[in-house]
C-alpha cells in the first residue's frame, strides 16, 4: 500500500492509509506505461502514440496518468472528449499537444489557440469562427494560429466530412482559412473490434483513397494522418499511418472479447479494495438487504462491504456478482445498496472485520477483472470503469 499515493493536492489530513479505507481504487502507472510500450511496439517504427485520455483517463485519473506520460518521449500527446478536459491538463502543467476528439464549441476556441489544443473540425460554421478568433488575437498582436485536425467519417455516422467531393471541397476550404493550420487528419472505426476484420479493412481502404486525393487534388499533405484505436493497435497494426491513437488497452481492458489476447500482453493496472465493516452469523430463513431477495438457506455468516452503487459499483451485480476475501471468493448476496452491499463468508473462516476486500483486481489465486465485472452486471467494460465515480479516492503507484 505505501507505493500508491494520493495525487498532488489531494492528500487529506487523515493520511493516504485511513483515508483509503472505505473504498480506494488503486492504480499502478508503471503498468499504464508498460502496456502502452507494448502496444507502440506492435506498430511500424516510428509511429506516433496519442494516448486518449477522455472521461478523466476512462475513470483512471487523466491528470496523473499524462503528468507520467510528459517524461515519456514516444507519447506524441492526448486525446480528450471535451475542451474542459483538456484545460484540466494544461491547468495541471500538462505540455505535449491536447486533440479534442468530439465537436468543441466556439467559447473554448481563444483558449485552445493560446494553448496549443487542437479541435476536430467537421463544419462550415467551425472555419469562420476560428477565422474570427485567430483574428481578433491576431489584432491584439499576438502571433498565433490554430492547428487543427480534421474528421472524417468512415463509417461511424457519428462526425466527420464525408470521404467524397464534399469531403475535398470543406478540406480545400479549411486550407485556405486565414489563421488554420491543418495538422492532421482522422477518422475511427466502427467495428475493429470484431474477430471478422472486413468491415474494418474496407474502411481503412476508403481512408486510404480519400487521403490519396487529397493529396493528389489539393495538393496538400497533412502531416499527422490517423485512424487505430486499441483494437486495431492490437489487430490491424498495419493500419497505424502516422500515429495511432491508444485508449482502452493502455489501461490494461481489452476493446472486446473477440480482439486477438495473445499478440499484445495488456496487464490491468487497477484494483478496487474495501475493508469489511461487520460481520454477523444469520440463522436459516433471514432476509439479507431490500427487498429480501436474498433469504439464507442455512446458519450463514455474512459481511457488510461499505460500497454501493452510490460510488458506481453496478446495483445489477445484486444476487451475482462476487468479491475476494482472504484469495476466495465471496457471493453478494440481496441488493447492492447505495453505500453497502452484503456477501457471503460462511465458507471463509479467516475473515474479520477490518480484512480486505477486493472488488476488482487480485488476491492470492483470484482474480476478478473489469471485464468480469462487466459480463457479471450486464455492462460494458468502458462503461463500468467510467461509472466509477468520484467518491472512490484514486491512489497510484510511479506517481511523478
Ligand atoms: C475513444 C476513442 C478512441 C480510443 O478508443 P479505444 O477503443 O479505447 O482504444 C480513439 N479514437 C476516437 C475518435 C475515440 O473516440
């Protein structure tokens, strides 16, 4: 536990220790780093890594995880969802280049150009108002312009130009904006998670013809050209262009259960640990939680885990899911409630209030992943690790 700290400004006056106690998810950056190295390494020499940060590090902790990745030199730089996101970088001394993944609205553009934030840009209106901006600062005398990188949709239907005539047209359009300066290009895919790769090789090829006209109508080669997600890193490294942009895998999750396991080792690098707070022995016939749709068969003994769906923890594991106790393996049983759920230690003799609980992660022989988790509660394994909100103190190991 004393190689995992609390982030910078977030020390409390109980200490690391007693202040983790509750509820911690405990995150090791030396594995964060690790799984990105390997994945770089199953690309083409040379190719740019975007680590994609959004939703606070898909709940890891954005500003930590990029604060280790500055000292990293094959880290290109980050992606986030929302400028805001990406201000929180720059407000925690965060340096390398910020590309905001989603549509950005025109009130963040004069901080995105102060700091070297670059949008994805989709639409007319976006060029006018980054025309407007750079001016204004311009006519204030200050020598700036706005690098950009410019969506293509593929097949996602989500953002993004379309791959054809319009597509160069809004292109050749951007070029010639006063105060644009067109860094990169990107589109995503929609299925290169799937074991059958087609669909994801067709798009790739559409891509690839797309960038070839606009190179070859516009004359204009943007510099930094991408399309790889986790899965494609893993799967298609073939497909990698210029840079690739690393999400899911780098926080030791696989993009789906159908992407390859063997050609890239991603280790999980967090664990969600609890202490048990009470323990009592039930007699047989003893409704256990809301509802009591837990009813004890026998004699059982039973502890309360100080968590609930109130931190993120998903109620749908009520009756399902499980908990490691001593490296075995503890039932929840009844409802998960907002703050607390119940589970099984009749067969764990060894456990005492105080013990250790962990809720996902390794003890002994026993492992439970997000995956699991996700499979367990019905939910998708992105989904569960963003759920996990801010009442849960993040504490990380390699911390900088
Ligand atoms: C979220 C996202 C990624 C990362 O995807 P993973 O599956 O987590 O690797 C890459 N590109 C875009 C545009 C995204 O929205």
């Amino acid at each position: 536990m004393q190689d995992y700290v609390l982030p910078h400004g977030n020390e409390t006056e109980y200490g690391c220790e007693s202040h983790c106690m509750r509820v911690c998810a405990r995150i090791d950056l030396d594995v964060i780093v690790q799984n990105l190295k390997n994945m770089r390494d199953n690309v083409p020499e040379g190719t740019k890594v975007l680590a994609v940060i959004k939703t606070d590090g898909y709940g890891f902790g954005a500003v930590p995880i990029a604060r280790r990745l500055e000292q990293e030199d094959f880290i290109w730089g980050y992606a986030t969802a929302t400028a805001e996101e990406a201000f929180e970088l720059r407000d925690n001394g965060v340096k390398k280049p910020i590309l905001v993944l989603g549509y950005t609205f025109p009130y963040a553009y004069d901080r995105m150009i102060e700091e070297g934030i670059r949008p994805a840009v989709f639409r007319y209106d976006m060029l006018d108002e980054i025309r407007n901006r750079v001016e204004h600062l311009r006519a204030q005398g200050r020598d700036v312009s706005m690098k950009i990188h410019i969506a293509v949709d593929t097949g996602m239907s989500r953002i993004g130009v379309t791959p054809d005539d319009d597509g160069i047209r809004f292109i050749k359009a951007a070029n010639e904006t006063n105060g644009i300066e067109i860094e990169g290009i990107f589109t995503h895919f929609a299925r290169a998670d799937e074991a059958d790769l087609t669909n994801a090789h067709e798009t790739k090829d559409l891509y690839k013809a797309f960038l070839a006209r606009v190179h070859d109508e516009l004359g204009l080669n943007i510099p930094i050209k991408h399309c790889a997600n986790s899965a494609s890193i893993i799967d298609m490294p073939e497909s990698s262009m210029d840079m690739v942009r690393a999400g899911v895998s780098l926080y030791g999750m696989w993009p789906s259960e159908e992407t390859s396991h063997n050609k890239v080792i991603i280790k999980p690098s967090m664990e969600l640990v609890s202490h048990i707070v009470y323990i009592k022995d039930l007699p047989k016939g003893t409704p256990v939680s809301y509802g009591g749709t837990f009813v004890t068969d026998r004699t059982m003994r039973v502890a309360t885990i100080p968590v609930g769906y109130g931190d993120g923890y998903p109620r749908s594991l009520s009756n399902k899911g499980f908990v490691i106790i001593n490296g075995q393996k503890a039932r929840i049983l009844g409802r998960v409630c907002m703050d607390q759920f119940m589970v099984d230690v009749t067969d764990i003799v060894t456990a005492r209030e105080g013990d250790k609980v962990t809720l996902i992660g390794r003890d002994g022989d026993m492992e439970i992943t997000i995956e699991e988790l996700g499979d367990m509660s019905g939910r998708f394994n992105y989904e569960l690790a963003c759920d996990l909100n801010k009442r849960i103190p993040r504490v990380y190991k390699g911390l900088v």
